[in-house]
C-alpha cells in the first residue's frame, strides 16, 4: 500500500486506492470506509497507468488512466462507480508513448484537467462531458522541460492555475462561449474538430453534426465571417497554426452531410504567435490579442529577433490572402497565406472584443474593469471619442455583445454584456441580475435587432423588445425580470416563459420568420422553442413588408388566430389589399381556413394587445380611404366579417381561374358571412343545377362541381334549417326539396308542407311561404297582389303586423279599404297607448268620435275641444264637456290649464282667478282681475301674493339652515373617514379591503353623536354589528336608498346629493320672478325686496355649499381655513354674479 495514490469523496465518508495485482502488471482500484478502515468495493484487474487517480468532487464518478498500449491506441481515462464498477472510458487522442502526469477535477465537477506528456512537449488538457460525449475542448502546450503542473481553484470553478519549473504562474479564467452564428449555424470544438451544424436546417444536438472540419492539432479560437455571400471560418490551434477555410453558401451545405474535411494550415513567412479573442475586421483581416513572453506562447515556435523582444499583449491584425484560384461560393481550405500587417502594444488586460456592426473594419475592445474603446483597422484604439456611458460596463463582462438597433436613420448603437455574476449591462446601466444567457433577434429585413432575448437564472425565458429598453419602458413590461407569485397564471405568461428544465441556456435564435429561440439542456439536448411574442412579431413584419402568404403560413404553423392578418393591417387596409392577398396565398384550401376564421373581434386589442404594437401611422396613411369602393351599400360599414369575405370573394373572381375548388371557396364566403348570404349562395347551386338537368355541353360546366356536392358544402358550413329556409324564400320548391333531403331530414317532416304549397296559386304560395319566413313585408306585397278576396286576410296581417300599415296603405288605392286601414292602424296605435297618433290616423278616416276618445286619453283638451267644434256639438253639450275637463285637468295638478278652460268656455271669473293662484300664475291673475275690473278680485290676488311671499320667506330660512346643517355634517364626516384611512394606510392596509360591515362599523364609531338621529356612539356600533346575513343587508340597502344613515358607508355621498337635491328648480325660478313682479305692480315692494334677498342668500349658499363638498369630495385632505362656507360664498359671488342661475332676480332690488 506504501507509495499507492489516495483520493477521498468530497464528503470525506470514503477514499480510493489503487493496488497492484500479484504477478501481474494490473491494478485494482479499491475504495474504503473511513470509520471502519474496511475495503467498501474493489474493481476488476485493469492495466492502470502510474499513480493517477481522483474522485469527482460530487462524488458521482473516480477518475483513472488505463494504459493501452496491449490494444496498440494510445492512453484512455477511465471512470469507475463507488461499487467499483467501470462506468465508461474515453481515449484521449494521444500516441502509444503518451502519458498522462496529472488528473484533476475542477470543484463543480463538470470539467476534467489532465497534464499529458508527448514527445517534447506537455499539453494541459481540459474535457468537458455532455450528451453522454467527452469533448476536448481546450489545450495548452508547453515545453518539456517547463514541466507545467496546475491545480483548480478551490473555489471558482473555472479558475485554472499552472506553474513551470522556472517559476512562472500562470492563472486561466475560462468562460463558455457558445459559438452559433448569426446566421443559426453552430460550431462545436472538439479537440482537432470543429462540428458544423446549421440549425435551420437541422437541428441536431451534439455531438451529432452534419458535417466537421478536421484540422492538425487541437483548436482554441474560432471566428465566422458571413456576409456578402461569403462564408469563412479561421481557427487558431494549439500548435500555434492559423487555419482558415472558405464554406459554400449554407443552403448547399446538405450536400456535405457526412463529410470529414481537412483544413490546412496558412503559410507565414514569421511565426503568428499564441493569440485569443479572434474575431474578423473584414473579409481578409483578422484581429486577435497575442501575447508573449510566456512559456506555453514559445513552446511550438522559436522567435525571431524582432519577436524575442515582445513582451506582453497586443492587439495585431492579420492579413489573409489565397493563393490558389477559389471561386467564391465554392469550399476552399488550402492555399491560405497569413501575414501580421500591424500591432499595437496594449497597456491592460482585454476581457473581450467584439466587431462594430456601423462600421467597416472597427470592432470595440473591453479592457478589465468594463472600459470599452474603439479600434479601427490601422489606426489602433481610439480614446477620445467614446466616454459616453452607452459605450462602457461598470464592472468586466466577458460576454459582450454591439448590436445595431433602431428602425430610424441614424442607427443606434448598443453594447450589451454580461458579467460573470449574472448581471446584464447596457452600457452603464444593469438590464437585468440575474441573467444566464442572452441573444437577440432580427427580422431579417434590415439586419437590425428588434428583440432581446435572456434567460434568468430562475429559468425564466423574456422576450424584450428593444424599443422598451431604448425608451425605458422595461420595468413596466418585465417587472424587473423576477417571477411574481401572485399573479395571475394568464397575465405572467405575457411577460415571460417558464423553461421547463432547470440550468438551460440560450444557444442560438432563428431570425427572421422562424422566430425560434434555442435552448440547450444541461444534458445537452437541443430544444427549439417559438415564443408568441416572436411569432408575431415576424407576422407583423411580414404585413409590413406585404409578405401575405408568408404571413398566413406562419399563422397556421403557430396557430395564430387568423384575424391578426385583417386587425393589424386595419379593415379599410385589407379590403383594399385582398386582391394581392388571394394573389399571393393562391392556396384555395388557405383561403377557405382563412374565411372561415374570421370573427368581428378585434384580436390586437384583446387576445393579443399585450404583444402587438398599432402599425405605423405611415403605412395606414398610404393606404387607407375612407370607404371600400364598390361595397354593398347594405353592408354596415363596421361589418368586418361582410366586408373581409366581400373582398375575398371578389379577389377569388378576379385572380383565380374558374375551378370547382373556386367556386366552393366562394360558396364557403357566402356562407360565412353576416348574416349569412344563403340565397346568393343557393342562387349559384341553382345555376348550376340548372346547367346539369339542361344536359347542354356548358364548357362552364366543367370548372364547377356538381350542384350535389356544392349543396353538402353549404350544409356542411350553414345550419341545414337556415339553408332549407333559403330555398324557400327562393320560391323553388323542387331546390328546397333537394335541401331537405340532403339535411337528413324526414320527408314525412317537409313532403306534405311543400305538395301543398305546389297545389296553392303562385301569389299564395309565396305569402305562405312568407309568413313562414316571417318576412311580412313581402307576404303583404303578394296577398294584395292577390285580390279583393283576400282583404280579410291582409287585414289580419297587418294588425298582427302593425309596422306594415305605412306599407299597406300605399299598396291599397280603394278609399273605403283605405279608411278600414286606417281605422284599424287608430285601433292599434290606442291599444299601445299612442293617443296622440291615434288620434290624427282617427282624423284622417274621418273617425271624429274615436278621435274624440282618443284626445280624452291623451288628456289634450285643446284637440277634445276642437274636435267638439267638427262634430258640430251643441253649446250645452260643449260647455259640460269643458266644466268636465277643468275638473279632470284640476285633479290631474294642472290649474293653469283648468283655469284657461274656465275663463275662455265657461265664462267662470272668480274660478279661473282661484286656479290661476294656485298655479301660482300672479301676473296673470292681475290681468284677468283687471281686466274685468274686479277690485275684490284684486285683493285676493294681493292677499294670495302675500301669504306665498311669506312662506317662501319661511321657507328659504329653512333651507339656508338645512345646508348650513348637512354641510357641517358633511365635512365632519369627510374629515373622520380621511383620518381613519390614514391609520390604515399607516397599517399598511388599504381602506378598499374593508368590508361595508367593518367600514359601517369603524366609520360609526368614529362619528359619534349624528345630526339625524339621537343615539349614541355605543348604540350605533350594536346596530352595525347585528347586520349578518348579506340577503338581509341587501334588503335593508334597498328600503333605506334614498335615505341618510349616519354612519353609513355611503353618507357622504348621500349627503352630497341631498345637498345637490336642495336647488332651485326652473319653474321655481320662474313662478319667484313672477311673484316679485306682481308684488311691485300691487305696491308691495319691500316684501318684494325681502323675498328676493332670502332666496338670493339661499340660492348663493347652496350653490357654494355643493362646490365646496365636490372640491373635498376628490382632496384626499380638509384644509380648516380654505374649505369654509364663507370663502366658497365669496367665490360664487364673484363668479356668478351676472350668470343665467340668477336671472329670475329683479335688478332694482339687487343689494350695492
């Protein structure tokens, strides 16, 4: 056991060995219990290599070399279980001669370092396992005689530390770079292999791939170039080579599926040195950081002179150029020449580089701390245009993002980052903290970023638009990118997406009208996902640009209400654009699913007013009219369901040839429509019908189907009721037959209906039908045109019918049939109690009694009299019917009126001047007085005056107190109900959580002593407390409504409206201007005077009482010296002085 390696679980509970075997050069691994020292597990004899061993930190798996040199490959690692069972193996691509020194796990466990010894170097190896795959996914090679040895950072998992013998450390800091292109295509390092995978066209996780580039020795940098149809990838090695290839177009890469292609290196003239941050300044320069004076930079190369004396990182481009006659489009991976054309010395340490999408050959360097600068081919870093925040990060982020966004001129910069502790920067500013992943999206159409998209560490997925981030909208959108538990499950599912397995990322987004968002588990799987909000934003790009098909293709494939397409485009904007849309769909089985589809409901308002934005106002502009031209003038304007489908059916005459598929689809839109067009629509089954039963060779024929299968598509989309009943109102009994039958009805339910209706004449037949289909109009139109013999009957339909009147009598011509009309119209219009218009259709037949009847019930004594007069009635006869009206019109309250009949029929002086007072008419009843020279009549006129005058006296000092009285009330309650909603928002309650049980209750105890009642505060909380049952609170809501409950949840409004209730009405004012009038004409002027005075108090101070409680009703606070009676009476004194509320007042009396 002496000698042997030790490795221990990370919980301490067990450790590993391993042991020789006796007379054998195979070793055993053998694990043992802590406490008891006892062996737990000992595997099978296996050729082990030297003394390496370590367990994973997660204890999952214990990591060895096996030496295979038996089976003639090179060395392999190893991994065995607890139980000591191998688990699998992986080898490690070396010679037979290799060795591996040193196995270490990193403390996450998900990244295994080895130091492996070949020929005259020492590589530091680093694997990472996914998808049940090992990938080599970094080397770093150093010289022999360095003897690198490193260990992982106890703490930070992607921290690694190597040291030579020389004394030289050197601390790596790795971060994942997910290399998926622009263009969706994924790039997977795999030791010398680069996997290519174009995710549009496949999407198959790794380490499946369509096919790989294979290279000399093990790759460390890669960097894609797409544009302008060239396609070129450079990939720096571990050996320090550059290699670059030139791709075909990605469309024709399914022709290299399978493919294993070999990439050589570029020739240099001088070494290229050992570089990082490789990125493409154009299609022939490279730019990368380069660094020298390390022991792992010169162990494949030995410096030239000029080379020898560089020390430390620089920024250098590199000129590519070919030797060989590659044809663009074509692949290309041999005969490339490298040249470094300049270097710049860097003054600190470059955490990322990222190529300026605005401007040719520039890209932005970020040093460490988030200085960001811009570098520009030939000229080097540029410091002093850029100290904008928008172009710096407050703290280092090594995944960096410049992206061009905006759809205005000038486009707009933004630099997005994220840094290693999960925080999202937009320059200065922090998006998001919590953030894992991030990529955007593009509709394609311009190359600018429309959408961001980032997944959060609590695996939440958030599409943002851009245009929230630009104008600072975002926290009103995504809430911060947090989940709020308390929402609801329909409104979180706007803002965000819950990815379903835990630690996925974001690898890659399909642009354009793919719209896909990438994740790529921790298992490693792919996962392609389409958020709503994507989707529709590609619809509406695709509107925009007039792409119709498209559109309709992705709303099928999503399952996207249909109706987007006409709502974001706009009715008046589609209608017109219908031509083009057929034109482009072309697809009649689309068009049916579309037209089906269609519905009033405006969806980008309500299903989707959350994702979509209304168009710009510029396409509206150019494209909308204010009406459709050539639409029915019977469809309804806001008809969308009518219009759409007028427009499609007019589309499909005009672009689609005739075909039976056609003629279907245009059957599908009658149908559909609003009402549905059933006739039109049995019209064209009819021609059809017609065509096959004349047995002519019709070539139209031909492009129609049969007129069976027209008929079941019509049942098919209709209510076979409706459809029987179109055919009807078509008058075609044999038509309405085939209907039936092919409804699946019973022919005992519709034979004997339609064989009597064929035995009837042609005209009843018709007005049976109908009847039958309550069109009246027409029924009355055919039993007219049927003959005198059927008067009876027309009679019937129209008292039955009575809005066919007007109808019947333009059709009937006879005088005497007319006044029958118009009698039983009279009849009709008194039986709904129009008297007035009963009356007048009674004058117009000459019906002077009925008219008289009808007058009297409308209580018009002016018409009854005057119909008196026609009627030639006696002077006897006349004078009781007008004694009878003035007792009629005296009890109904109307003493003006009985008082006019009394003067003017009955000849009553001293009646009509009584009724005159008590209509409160003086100044009528003055000159009536006076005009029969009454003096006695005078005088009770002026007693009558007098007595009222002082009433309203009375009554107005009331009313002036009453307000005084219910304002005080009001305020005092206002001020109580504002304190106690002060004290629960300092409980951090809201007021709105009470109950009206609890706020009667609180509100009662607050209020004390009321002004309506006289009970006390200890009484009022018990009656509020004895309310339980809500039935029973209902009932006693109602009873009391109207009324003012003093400590009621709804006083102050009560109050507000009793105050509201206390104005002068119109007739008051008008029988007070009357009054005053007749006052001063009797010598009465300073009663006058007072009565004026107190109702121009009165008046003021309610007006100022109700400005006063409506300006606290909407303060959420009762200022004690603004909020006064006497303030507002000044106020409206001011303001309403000379205004029509006023104007009943006499301006003699009016105060200085």
């Amino acid at each position: 056991m002496f000698g042997s390696p030790i490795t221990w679980r990370g919980d301490g509970k067990y450790f590993a060995t391993l042991s020789e075997v006796l007379n054998s050069s195979s070793k055993r691994l053998k694990v043992w219990e802590r406490d008891g020292g006892a062996v737990h597990a000992s595997s099978e004899p296996k050729e082990l290599m030297g003394s390496i061993l370590d367990w994973m930190p997660s204890g999952a798996k214990i990591a060895a070399v096996c030496d295979r040199k038996a089976q003639n490959e090179g060395p392999s690692i190893v991994f065995f279980e607890r139980n000591g069972l191998e688990r699998s193996s992986f080898l490690i691509g070396e010679p037979i001669d290799a060795t591996v020194e040193l196995l270490k796990w990193n403390c996450s466990s998900d990244l295994l370092a080895a130091v492996v010894r070949c020929g005259n170097y020492d590589s530091v190896k680093i694997w990472f396992f996914s998808n049940n795959h090992w990938y080599l996914k970094h080397e770093i090679k150093y010289s022999r005689k360095d003897g690198v040895r490193f260990m992982w950072d106890p703490t930070k998992s992607q921290q690694l530390i190597c040291w030579s013998l020389d004394g030289q450390v050197t601390v790596y800091k790795f971060f994942w770079v997910t290399a998926v292109t622009d263009e969706s295509n994924a790039l997977v390092i795999d030791g010398s292999k680069i996997l290519v995978t174009p995710l549009p066209l496949f999407l198959m996780p790794p380490p499946m791939y369509l096919f790989s580039l294979n290279f000399p020795s093990a790759v460390r940098e890669v960097a894609f170039y797409s544009m302008n149809g060239k396609n070129r990838l450079a990939a720096l090695l571990s050996n320090g080579c550059l290699c670059v290839a030139e791709l075909p177009t990605p469309d024709t890469w399914e022709s290299l599926e399978g493919k294993e292609i070999s990439v050589e290196p570029c020739a240099s003239a001088t070494p290229l040195g050992s570089f990082v941050h490789l990125i493409w300044l154009d299609p022939h320069v490279l730019l990368a950081v380069s660094h020298h004076g390390f022991n792992h930079s010169n162990c494949y190369f030995q410096p030239s002179s000029n080379e020898d004396r560089l020390l430390g990182f620089y920024l250098q481009e590199i000129e590519l150029s070919c030797s060989e006659d590659n044809v663009p489009g074509l692949l290309t991976c041999s005969g490339w020449h490298a040249k470094v054309s300049y270097r710049n010395l860097l003054e600190g340490l470059v955490i990322g580089v990222a190529p300026n999408p605005a401007k040719r050959s520039s890209a932005f360097v970020q040093f460490d701390g988030g200085e960001v600068f811009e570098y520009t081919s030939k000229l080097g870093i540029n410091k002093l245009d850029f100290k904008h925040d928008e172009l710096r990060f407050s703290s280092s982020c090594p995944w960096m993002n410049v992206v061009l966004v905006g759809v205005t001129e000038p486009s707009k910069l933004l630099l997005f980052g994220l840094d290693d502790m999960g925080r999202l920067h937009v320059g200065r500013k922090i998006l998001c903290s919590n953030c894992s992943s991030f990529s955007f999206y593009s509709n394609l159409a311009d190359n600018v970023i429309t959408h961001l998209i980032l997944a959060t560490k609590q695996d939440l997925l958030f599409i943002v638009d851009i245009g929230d981030i630009l104008h600072g909208e975002l926290e009103l959108t995504c809430e911060n990118f947090i989940h709020v538990g308390n929402k609801r499950r329909e409104e979180e599912n706007i803002n965000f997406i819950n990815i379903w397995e835990r630690g996925a990322k974001i690898v890659g987004v399909l642009h354009g009208d793919e719209a896909a968002v990438i994740l790529q588990t921790n298992r490693g799987n792919l996962e392609c996902i389409y958020p709503r909000k994507l989707v529709l934003a590609s619809i509406v790009n695709a509107l925009n640009q007039r792409r119709f098909r498209d559109a309709l293709l992705m709303v099928r494939r999503h399952r996207i209400d249909f109706n987007v397409i006409v709502d974001y485009c706009g009715l008046q904007v589609f209608i017109q654009l219908a031509s083009e849309f057929v034109k482009q769909v072309k697809n009649l089985s689309y068009i049916t699913d579309f037209v089906c589809a269609i519905k009033h409901e405006n969806v980008t308002e309500k299903l989707y007013k959350k994702f979509l934005s209304p168009p710009s106002c510029k396409e509206q502009k150019d494209l909308l009219t204010n009406d459709f031209k050539g639409s029915d003038a019977s469809l309804d304007a806001n008809n969308k369901v009518s219009l759409v489908l007028l427009a499609i059916r007019r589309a499909l005459d005009e672009q689609v040839p005739e075909s039976p598929a056609r003629e279907l689809c245009i059957l599908t839109t009658l149908a559909r429509s609003d009402p549905p067009a059933l006739e039109e629509a049995l019209e064209r089954v009819k021609v059809i019908r017609e065509m096959e039963l004349s047995g002519s060779d019709d070539p139209r024929q031909v492009n129609c189907p049969s007129a069976e299968e027209a008929l079941k598509h019509l049942l098919w989309l209709s209510d076979p009721e409706a459809v029987f009943e179109a055919a009807l109102g078509l008058y075609d009994l044999n038509l309405a037959a085939i209907v039936a039958l092919n409804s699946q009805r019973d022919p005992k339910e519709f034979l004997p209906f339609l064989q009597e209706l064929e035995r009837m004449p042609d005209l009843l037949m018709r007005y049976n039908i109908d009847l039958r289909l309550h069109r009246f109009e027409k029924a009355l139109k055919h039993i007219v045109s049927a003959g005198d013999s059927h008067f009876f009957d027309c009679m019937n339909l129209m008292k039955k019918n009575p809005q066919l009147f007007p109808l019947g009598l333009q059709l009937i011509t006879d005088n005497t049939k007319r006044g029958q009309v118009l009698e039983a119209w009279g009849d009709c219009l008194s039986d709904e109690k129009c008297f007035e218009d009963a009356a007048a259709t009674y004058l117009c037949c000459t019906n002077l009694q009925k008219a008289l009847k009808a007058y009297r019930e409308c209580g018009n004594w002016s018409g009854m009299l005057t119909v008196a007069g026609l009627m030639k009635l006696e002077k006897n006869e006349v004078l009781q019917l007008a004694h009878e009206l003035s007792e009629e019109l005296q009890a109904l309250g109307k003493p003006g009126e009985a008082a006019k009949i009394a003067l003017e029929y009955c000849g009553d002086i001293n009646g009509g001047i009584n009724l005159l007072i008590s209509a409160r008419d003086w100044e009528e009843a003055l000159r009536v007085a006076f005009l029969h020279s009454r003096e006695d009549l005078v005088s009770v006129v002026k007693n009558a005056a007098l007595e009222c005058a002082s009433s309203l006296i009375d009554e107005y000092k009331e009313g002036l107190e009453k307000v005084g009285k219910y304002l005080a009330r009001y305020l005092a309650v206002r001020q109580r109900r504002l304190l106690l909603a002060a004290k629960l928002q300092s409980e951090e309650r809201s007021i709105n959580d009470l109950d009206d049980d609890t706020a009667s209750e609180a509100s009662s105890t607050f209020s004390g002593m009321s002004v309506y009642t006289k009970g006390t505060r200890k009484s009022s909380a018990a009656s509020t407390a004895s309310t339980t049952a809500s039935g029973a609170r209902d009932t006693r809501r109602q009873r009391s409504r109207g009324k003012i409950r003093p400590g009621s949840p709804g006083e102050e409004m009560a109050l507000v409206e009793h105050l509201k209730g206390m104005s002068l009405t119109a007739g008051a004012k008008q029988e007070l201007k009357s009054l005053l009038v007749s006052l001063v004409m009797l010598g009465e002027e300073e009663t006058a005077r007072k009565v004026q005075h107190v109702g121009e108090n009165f008046q003021l101070s309610h007006l100022a009482a109700v400005r006063l409680a409506e300006d606290t009703l909407s303060d959420d606070t009762i200022n004690e010296h603004g909020h006064t009676l006497e303030r507002y009476l000044q106020k409206v004194k001011t303001e309403l002085k000379d205004s029509d509320a006023f104007s009943w007042r006499c301006r003699v009396f009016l105060s200085p």
